[in-house]
C-alpha cells in the first residue's frame, strides 16, 4: 500500500507542479558529481584502448551508485513504519524528482508550437531535446526527433525509474536515474565538451552505457508492450526488425512501436530508419504521439489504483478471517 501510494503522489506532484527547483533538485547534483568526476578521469586527447580509464570510470560510477544507493536507503529507512500513509506519501515526494513526465511532454510540444512560428525556431527548440546538429534537419525530420525523443524518454523517464522502484524501492530508482544521467554525460563514444571541458569518451563512458543497456533492457520492452497495447497492437515481426537496427538494444522498442503506432517513419540519417514503409510525420502527427504516451501514464495511474484496491480488499477480507 506504502509503495502504491507513492507512485500515485509522485505522479500526482509531476503533473500539478512539474520539476523541483534546481537548487532541491537530486538529479542536478548527480549530473553535478559526474560532471567533476568526469574532468578528471576522461582524457584531453583521443586514444585507442584504454583499459586503465575504463576501469577508473566503471570504479567512479559504482562509487557514486553506492553513495546514491545508501543516502535514499537511509532516507526509505527512516520513515515511520507504523503510518503507511504518511511513509507513501513521504516516499512519494522522493520518487517525483528521480521521474519525469510533465517536463517531458511540454518540451516535445514546445517544438511544434516553434515549428507553427517558423522552420528555424523548431530547429532551435529541438536542440533542448537532442544533442545533434539540428541546422539542416527538414520540418519533418524535426518532428521525427521529437517523437523519437519522447518514445525513448517515456522509457527513461517514466517506466523505467518507476519499474526499478518496484524491484528495489527508492534506492532502486535513484541509482536508475544515476545511471541514466551517467550514460547521459559519459556514454556517448567520442568527443564531448568545448574548450577547457573538452574530453574523449570512447572508453571512459563505456561502463556508463553498457549499465544503462542492462537497467534499461526490461523497462524498454514494458515501454514497448504499453504503447502497442494502447494503440491497438503493431506488427510484431516490423517491430522486432526495427529495434534491431539502433545503436541501442533497447530504444529502438519503444521508438519502432511510436512509429508503427503511428504510421510513420522515424530515423537518424546515416544509423537507423524505423518503420521505413511509414510516411513523413505531420503536425498533428506530434499530437498523437504525446497523446499515446501519455495513456501510458495513465495506465500506471490506474494500475496503482487497481492495485490498492486490491490489497485493500484483501487486508479487509483476511482481518474478518483472523
């Protein structure tokens, strides 16, 4: 009930007030730590195999998901077992800054509404989103980044912290989303930064994306099953196809069912095309993609509700027993 609870509070938080202040926020001191972290134990220079970085960046980030794992143990701890409402909703107020939907869902639409202004703008605004050069992309390859964003991050944002919650509580999803900041920061291959901050990543934040490959596997697939369910089923074997073809062993699931949810092509020019049949994504088309992420939410809401209802009913039904 504790635990039911709290997914419903975290969630209720997330979509009447949205995101922490920066300054409350853990997620911000995490990316914080890894970010000094990552200054020292990535290289200046490009190098072939470097085991000895390799080792030092697997050590920093088991470091820190230590650290992360026992302050928000100690915290789960330390709340009053005797009053399960009020350690739910406690707990609750803890789960919201570590998922993230609201935030999510108003930037994917914040690049429609710069597209209705002018190409430029939509382009300008995606570069909240993503990190690649956006200067050439066409009006539809805007939204094809956009919907793309918001499939994968439905994942990250939302199923999967709350899937590690269920597994391990709030320690499970704070070292979750520490390391989904890590891979973030440290998981991309090659250069990142400019000037001073400027460092090869091409084996220091090899750790760093192979942990969020194996947290993200499960919740990536339940991502997927969701979205396919709520818009009516997709064609497994298309499916199964196009998620083999991302970088990512897993966000092609949730990005190839958007897709085929849809009836669209997403794609990164020169790495994946999903869907390849579909036609080019209109206007109304990033509307329907939020909209089907956000039934995803709701399911959750309702499920918890659904759940409550149950271990409510049988509490009620074994105290007559007993």
């Amino acid at each position: 009930m504790c635990a039911l609870m709290a997914v419903l509070v975290a969630l209720l938080l997330d979509k009447l007030w949205g995101e922490p202040p920066v300054w409350l926020h853990p997620v911000v001191y995490m990316g914080k730590a890894l970010g000094l972290l990552g200054q020292w134990i990535a290289p200046r220079t490009e190098v072939g195999r470097d085991y000895a970085r390799f080792m030092l960046a697997a050590f920093a980030w088991c470091a820190l998901a230590a650290i992360v794992f026992i302050v928000y143990g100690l915290l789960q701890f330390l709340l009053p077992d005797s009053l399960w409402w009020l350690s739910g909703l406690l707990i609750g107020v803890l789960l919201k800054p570590l998922l993230s939907w609201r935030m999510l869902k108003d930037e994917v639409l914040a690049v429609e509404a710069a597209l209705q202004q002018s190409l430029p703008a939509g382009r300008e605004r995606l570069t909240w989103l993503v990190s690649r050069d956006t200067t050439q992309l066409s009006a539809a390859t805007v939204r094809e980044s956009a919907i793309e964003t918001l499939a994968e991050n439905l994942n990250d944002s939302v199923i999967a912290p709350l899937f590690w919650f269920a597994v391990a509580g709030l320690p499970g999803a704070a070292v979750y989303r520490l390391a989904n900041t890590a891979d973030a920061m440290w998981g991309y291959p090659g250069w990142r930064g400019l000037g001073e901050q400027r460092r090869h990543w091409q084996w220091a934040g090899k750790w760093a994306a192979r942990a969020d490959d194996v947290l993200n596997w499960i919740p990536a697939r339940i991502t997927a099953a969701w979205l396919a369910l709520l818009a009516g089923g997709v064609a497994w074997s298309t499916l199964k196809r196009d998620a083999a073809v991302t970088p990512s062993p897993n966000g092609g699931w949730p990005m190839g069912t958007m897709a085929l949810a849809l009836g669209v092509q997403l794609s990164k020019p020169g790495v994946y095309q999903l869907n390849s049949g579909g036609r080019a994504p209109q206007a109304a088309d990033l509307q329907r993609s939020v909209n089907l992420a956000s039934k995803v939410v709701v399911a959750q809401v309702v499920l918890a509700l659904l759940a409550m209802i149950f271990v409510a009913f049988w509490m009620w039904k074994a105290g007559l027993h007993g």
